[in-house]
C-alpha cells in the first residue's frame, strides 16, 4: 500500500509539472504591452449610440471585408443589419472615428479634411466639407457645422452661414494663447472652447502666460540640440492669467466674461452654457484653492449675474464637473460635490437654492453616464459596493430611490444612447476577460454581445491574493494585492518587490482583469518575486478624508501606510526581507525615491521613473492643492524635498528620466544627480532621449526591461 502511494503521488507531482510545462511564460514585449496588443480582450469594437434612437453601431469584419453592423435594440424585438463601406467614404474610416451631429448626419475628421456624411436609410452620403491648414489643431465641430479651431496660438471658426474660415482672435504675443486648455489640464479641464447650445455663440479660453517663467525643453533629435521654450508655472511662482471670452458666430463681436478684473490670480473651470444660450456658469477658485463661487455671467455683455453659491474648505476645493442641466427643466441643474466627504449629485436650481441632495453614502459617484428625461432618472455609475468595482445605477431625480442596473462583479464602463433607456455595459472582474451586455435601464430585459475568451490561458499565470491590511492610523483598511512566484513554494524565501504610486486621483488595483493589475507584475513572478501593490491614503476613490491626510506634508502618511505593507510582507515567512524592491513612476518615483532616502535599511534597491525631487519645482495647481503655497507651509516642503536627504542612501538606486518631460521637469533628476556627485554619493542613473513623461510605444519594452534587469542584479 505504501508503495501504491507513492506511486500516485509522484504521477501527480509529475502531472501537474506537465500542466505547468505546456504552458508558457510571457515575454517582456508581451507582459509590457500584450493586453493592448497581442493579448487583448476581445470586445464590441468601435460603438457609438445614433442619437434619438436605440441603435447602436459597431465596426465588424466579415471575412476581409470591413463593414458597420447597426443592431436597433427596443422594448420587443432586436434586430441588425450591415451598412457596407460606400462611395465618397473617407479611407480609414469607422465607427469611433464618425462623430455624430444629430440622428441622421455625422462628421468625419482626417487630418484637416472635414466630412460630413448624411444617413438616408441605410446609405451614406459624404461630401468634404472643408480643408482646414495642416497646422490646425483643437478642431471641434459643433451641429450647425460651424468648425472651430486652433492654428499655433490662436482661435479660427468655419462659419456655417459664409462658409469662409474667419479668425475670431488677433493675438500677435505667441504667449497668449486662446482655444486651448489651461490651467495645464488640471480641475477636469480637458478643451478650450465651448459651442452654446443653438450655435449663437462660442465661448472660448484665453490665457496670458507672459509673466510665468519660461523653461527650456532641449529637442535633442536636432544638431545642434535646440530649446524649445515653454512656461512652465513652479509652485509658488507667478501663474498665468486666463479670461473666458464668448464670440458671436453671426454678428462677429465678442465679450470678456467679467471674472476678475483686479484679480486674475485664479482657476476658472466647470464652463457651462445654459440651455437658453442667455448666461454661462463658471466656477472660480482661488489660487489657495480653499474658496469657489459659482457664478453666472450674461452671454451677450460679459457681466456677472449672481453668485449662485460658495464652497469652502479648510483644506481644499476640487471642482471637476461642468453643471449637468437637466432636459426639460432648464431651471435645474446637477452640481458634483466632495462636501460632505464624498462625491455626490446635488440638484439645485438657477436662483442658487439647493433642492435636494440626490446621493449620499460613504461611497463616490464616479461620472453621470446619461437622462432619461421620460422617466426623470440619471444613469451613474458609483463606488457604492466597494471602492475596488464600480457599477451601474439608474437615480430618480425627484426622490433619490437608486436601482441597480448591472449584475455582475467588477468594473463597469457605461454608455448610454441619447435618451438613456439602454446602456452598453462593457466590464471585467476576476476571472471575466471582458465581457459585453445591452441593459434596457429599466430592468426590462439585457442582451449579451460578446463574452471574450480568456487571452492569458495559455500561460504560466501566478497566485494572486487580494489583501487588507490597516493603515498606519490604526484604523483606516487599505486594499492591497499580492502575486506569488509561479511554482511557489511555501518553504523558500524569495525576492520580492513592492510596486507604488499612492499620489492623488489615481487608483491603482480593481476587481478587474488581468486580477493582478499589470502583466509585468505576472512576468516577474514568473521569475521568482513576489510582487505586492497597495494603495494607501492619499489615493483616489475614498474620499477627502482619506485623500486629504497627506496634505500638506506630501510623502509622509504615505509612506508610513506602504511600511505598513513592508510590515505585512516581512510577516510572511516566503518573503525575503533582505531582499526588497521597489519601484514606481512620476508620484511612484517621488515616493520610492523618499523611501530610499528616509528609511534606507528597508529595500535593498528601488527604480524611480520621472521622480518629483523637490515640489518647489513642479507645477502650482498640482502642487498648491496638495502642500498648500510654499510661503505659508515652508517646513512641508523642506521635509519633501529630497535633494537634501542624498547622503542617506544606502541601497542600489536607478533614476530614469525622459529628456523631454514637460510634466516632472528633466532637472528635478540632473539636479538629484549633481547632488549625488556633491556627496559622494553612488547612484545609477538612465534616460530616455526625446521621451517625455511616459515612456511609450516600443520604447517602453526597453524601459521595463531594463527595469527588469535591475531588480534581477539586486535582488537575485
């Protein structure tokens, strides 16, 4: 008997060793870019909703052939058909690429070619409409037709009534710039000009930055090397001053929002027009950033209507929602607000009165997805079940009661068709690839398109466990995840590596697939690591409290949580605790820098791409947020600073850097490394030339290889 079992225990040892042989480990190409490549999910493929109806439009192939599929969803039946590529269609044309005007025409822009395509039945007809200069940039269209955009530093319109291409500003000083985004994208500023509603009017962003300092951005692709000169605004410093201008399509003239004639030196942002075209609502923070008004502005002259209302916090205010009005009641409106903690939908009215709170909860509303005017619901999606996933809810306007849309686990993107009665709903979770459903949004019925394979199945895929651990509050759970080494044996020790961002808006894990997060993460347990990822206080989606502890001592709290982590992993008796990594990019940079220098007997090396060295150095909207000016909170940013805390280094540090980078500076780095030099101080430092913030596209499989090779030289 005794022999009968070891005999079946070693045909299952030598049986699972099979399993694991016929799979295959990932290449670094692979685990670099494969689920946006090779290893992508499959899905619905360039969707769009033809607004007023319940059609809904993707790009399919049929053998070799390209055609649309039109799948018209309703309350009975479902039905599809194919529109075939017609004559007149732009080359390269699909469905993501066509945007829609109204139910029946869209447009298409390839490089300044404008076409416009008119649906009848089921055929296209498209004409060029105009030519725009090869230099044209920030090209919006809006349903009249009337085209507006950028050529270097100023603002051009397409009039739909002349059909000539006419400039709206005159600005001979390159550093005033109009039609573009300011306030270096911050604030959830995302464009610079806003078409009204019945195109009367558009509405423009003009910023001067002549009195920011400039900066120069070295194009090394040139010989000799060139400076590109840009403004960059360094916390503290002089910001760049921005008006909000409205244009009279028709008439010609124009008229400066009265915003702040003595005062410049704040952010405007949340631009919306009012359904009625008469007034524009724009909020105004201050440069602390601790005060808003919502203000309402006529349209015609420019002056200042009311104040609706005032936010303010001791911290700081952070509007990122324009006003969403609500259809058929152009006297209401929905404000998105942190100021109760989380970010919830409040109605209010045009008189600045506060109707109804219409979400509340320890939880976050993450966007406004679409309106059933019908009905009077929103379809949101929220945080509610637990910050790791996000779904689906349909809100009734008038009493707040929510139902949820979605059933299944995980992270959900939705889409709704124009009067919101569908959703596509596009999610994955924990052993979901990815997978496509229609839901009729008042639970009537959902279809499924597409359930996608598992792409990774073919692979020596790790153990992933999801893990809580406290806070260094001693109260607060973080969420963290933990990848085994392939083949784990519980009996080893191993290297392992803790990968970080922890900054401000980010997120880093999800009940999401691949369940680790990252396939690097999976290449190097299939290496031998461990591999642990956690996002402390000072991340997205829980809150201000648990946002706001970091503010104004930035790296801090921060680091006390992901010791917390260290802590966690030394517990386990397969972590090799003189054997630690670490590693992260940007804010992951700043924070695996200062855990290198402010508790150097903890990783025996660390990788920090595109560091913030000094926050004095980067810019203020970010900054100011965040550690408040550097003349009210001097020690804040001495103990970020890390450029004098270069002695303390003991283990193995790789700096990377684009040479490029107009987001963390070049010479946050050069200046680490000159510190370093002062020192006497070793470190290992490398470059990406021409890259800027993130390194992409190929490159990026050199970038982790070489990170890769790092960690292999330290830690094995």
């Amino acid at each position: 008997m005794r022999n009968i079992h070891k005999y079946i225990l070693l045909s299952a040892t030598l049986l699972t060793a099979q399993v694991h042989a016929q799979k295959k480990n990932f290449t670094i190409a692979e685990a670099t870019n494969g689920m946006a490549t090779t290893l992508a999910t499959k899905g619905i493929k360039n969707a769009s909703w033809q607004p007023g109806t319940a059609r809904l439009w993707q790009t399919v192939k049929e053998g070799n052939t390209e055609v649309w599929k039109v799948t018209d969803y309703d309350r009975n039946t479902r039905s599809s058909f194919n529109i075939s590529l017609t004559d007149g269609q732009p080359a390269g044309v699909n469905v993501s690429s066509m945007k829609w005007i109204d139910k029946d025409r869209a447009y298409v822009q390839k490089g300044g070619k404008i076409y416009v395509g008119t649906l009848s039945d089921k055929n296209w007809n498209w004409q060029l409409v105009t030519t725009l200069p090869e230099n044209a940039e920030n090209i919006t269209v809006d349903k009249s037709l009337n085209i507006a955009y950028t050529v270097e530093n100023n603002l051009f319109i397409r009039n739909r009534y002349s059909g000539q291409n006419t400039a709206i500003s005159s600005e001979k000083d390159k550093n005033v710039i109009c039609g573009k985004a300011v306030h270096r994208d911050e604030f959830g500023i995302d464009r610079g000009i806003f078409f009204s509603p019945k195109s009367t009017y558009v509405a423009y962003y003009r910023m001067d930055q002549t009195m920011v300092n400039n900066y120069p951005i070295i194009k090394w692709d040139a010989t000799p090397a060139a400076a590109n000169i840009i403004k960059y605004p360094m916390a503290g410093g002089k910001s760049h001053e921005v008006t909000l201008v409205v244009h009279n399509i028709a008439s010609g003239s124009s008229a400066t929002l009265q915003t702040g004639e003595t005062n410049r030196d704040h952010y405007l942002t949340c631009v919306t027009w009012s359904p009625d075209e008469k007034s524009i609502y724009v909020a105004i923070l201050n440069r602390e950033q601790d005060h808003l008004w919502l203000n309402q502005y006529d349209a015609a002259t420019g002056e200042k209507i009311k104040t609706l209302f005032e936010e303010t916090h001791p911290k700081y205010v952070h509007p990122t929602h324009p006003l969403t009005f609500i259809e058929g009641r152009n006297n209401e409106f929905i404000w998105q607000s942190e100021r109760d903690g989380f970010n919830h939908l409040y109605l209010y009215n045009t008189n600045g009165k506060l109707k109804r709170q219409l979400t509340s909860g320890k939880w976050v509303v993450n966007e406004i997805a679409g309106f059933n005017a019908a009905e009077g619901k929103l379809v949101i999606t929220t945080s509610k079940e637990s910050p790791m996933e996000k779904h689906m809810y349909s809100l009734s306007i008038d009493d707040g009661s929510m139902k949820r849309i979605d059933k299944e686990p995980g992270m959900h993107t939705a889409i709704c068709n124009s009067d919101a009665r569908y959703v596509l709903d596009i999610y994955s979770a924990a052993g979901i690839p990815k997978n496509t459903f229609v839901h009729a949004t008042d639970g009537s019925g959902s279809y499924e398109i597409i359930k996608s394979e598992n792409t990774l199945a073919a692979y020596n895929r790790p153990e992933i466990k999801d893990v809580t651990i406290t806070a260094a509050d001693g109260v607060t759970p973080l969420y963290g995840k933990l990848i085994l080494p392939v083949n784990f044996d519980k009996n080893k020790k191993y290297p392992t590596i803790v990968y970080l961002y922890n900054g401000p808006n980010v997120q880093l894990l999800h009940n999401s697939f691949p369940e680790s997060g990252n396939l690097w993460y999976e290449y190097m347990a299939q290496r031998g690591y461990v591999v642990f990822t956690m996002d402390g206080r000072g991340s997205w989606n829980r809150g201000l409290k648990f946002e706001q502890a970091t503010f104004r001592h930035l790296g801090e709290v921060e680091i006390a949580d992901q010791l917390q982590g260290v802590n966690y992993l030394k517990s386990l008796p397969y972590v090799d605790s003189k054997r630690m990594g670490v590693h992260g990019w940007s804010y992951g940079g700043f924070m695996t820098t200062s855990l290198m220098l402010k508790h150097p007997d903890v990783f025996k090396c660390g990788v920090a791409g595109g560091p913030v060295m000094d926050w004095k150095m980067y810019e203020i909207m970010y900054t100011e947020r965040y550690m408040d000016l550097p003349a009210n909170n001097p020690k804040g940013y001495d103990n970020a600073n890390l450029l004098d805390k270069v002695k303390n280094l003991k283990g193995k540090l790789l700096l990377i850097h684009g040479t490029n980078d107009d987001v963390v500076v070049w010479q946050h780095s050069i200046n680490f490394i000159r510190k370093c030099v002062d020192e006497g101080v070793q470190a290992d430092y490398f470059v990406y030339p021409g890259h800027e913030h993130n390194v992409r596209g190929k490159d990026r499989v050199h970038l982790m290889q070489k990170i890769t090779d790092y960690f292999d030289l330290y830690l094995k």
